[in-house]
C-alpha cells in the first residue's frame, strides 16, 4: 500500500491519546517534555501555540528535530500529525486509554514534509464530513497551520490535542512498543480566546 494513501483522519484518530491543560488568550503555548517519546519512534513534539487574528486561528506545532515530519519510502514509514478540535458546546471526553476522542469536532492533520493539510469536520458517527485544505509553512522545526476561523465556526474557546507518530506501510514493520507523542499527556487543552 502507498504512504500516500493512508492520508484518513478516521485512521489518525485510532493513534491518538489525547492530553489535559490550561486556558489561554489570544496567543496560548503549551510545552511538552522533549525525548517523552524515542527519537526512533517518530516525531517528537515540544511545544504547541495556538495564535488568531481577524481571519485565522494558527496552529503552531513545533518538535525537537528539523526536517518536523520526515518519510522514508525505501523504509516505508511517514510521519504524521493530528489535531484534535473540539468547539461548544463540549463533547464527550475522549476514551482512554484507547485514544479515540467520540466528542472531536474537526481533525486537521497532515503526513510528511507537505505543503498542505487536511481539515476534516467528523459526525457523531465519526466520520468525515467536510474536507479543506489548510496550508502549512515549515520553518526549522515548526510547522504553522492557518485554519480561517469560519471553517471551526469562528469560536472564542475550544479544546484541542496534538499527537505526531510514525506510521509504516506494513503493520509487521512497526517497532514494538511505538507510540504516538501526545501533547498535552491526557485529556484535552483548553483555548480561550475571550469574547
């Protein structure tokens, strides 16, 4: 099977544990303990900032290596990234310690060194609804995603989770024991912006 193929938000929501934290303002940065997953594992992220201006909300996801996300076709394994949204009103929590979050309103993600991104709105049944692509800057070890604030619905508070893993092509090619790196560790993280 193609890495690029795997691209599915339903399929990215399997690996993803998700994590607690704290209320924001207009620009909130949530730190992540670097080497909290092997290097060998995949992507290790460190920090997380969620920034909005009058058109966009800027995810801004930074890790501890340059390239962010890489991809090894002879290997067979890509990187990948996904964030979790959940706008109000609240859903429900997400299940551990499986990792899939019932109450996720939006899953914006991407695999490798891309360009673009994906934004997909999921139904209570958990699947995709709407798609939109979302562009990415790289800069370093920073990816920045610019989401305009009417595709979530333009709201002031929100939760969100970040998780970045290594995905292989054949399941018999994963380590064992590799994890996603989840920030923050469990729950979701709580964005206000105020107003």
């Amino acid at each position: 099977m193609r890495i690029a193929a795997r691209v599915s938000c339903v399929l990215l929501m399997a690996f993803v544990a998700w994590g607690c934290g704290s209320a924001g303002v207009t620009d909130r940065v949530l730190d992540d303990p670097a080497e909290d997953v092997a290097a060998a594992m995949g992507p290790d992220v460190v920090g997380v900032a969620v920034e909005r201006d009058a058109d966009t909300i800027t995810f801004r996801v930074r890790f501890a290596a340059d390239p962010p996300l890489g991809l090894d076709q002879g290997d067979g394994w890509v990187d990948m990234l996904l964030i979790g949204i959940d706008v109000p009103p609240p859903g429900a929590p997400p299940v551990a310690p499986g990792g899939e979050w019932p109450g996720a309103d939006f899953a914006l993600g991407t695999h490798g060194p891309s360009s673009r991104g994906i934004l997909v709105r999921l139904t209570a049944e958990g699947a995709p609804a709407m798609n939109a692509e979302i562009p990415i800057e790289t800069e370093g070890t920073t990816l920045s995603l610019r989401v305009p604030r009417r595709e979530l619905g333009d709201p002031a508070r929100f939760l969100v989770s970040v998780a970045a893993g290594r995905e292989w092509n054949e399941a018999g090619d994963e380590p064992p024991g590799a994890q996603p790196d989840v920030a923050p560790d469990t729950g979701t993280w709580a964005v206000d912006f105020g107003g």
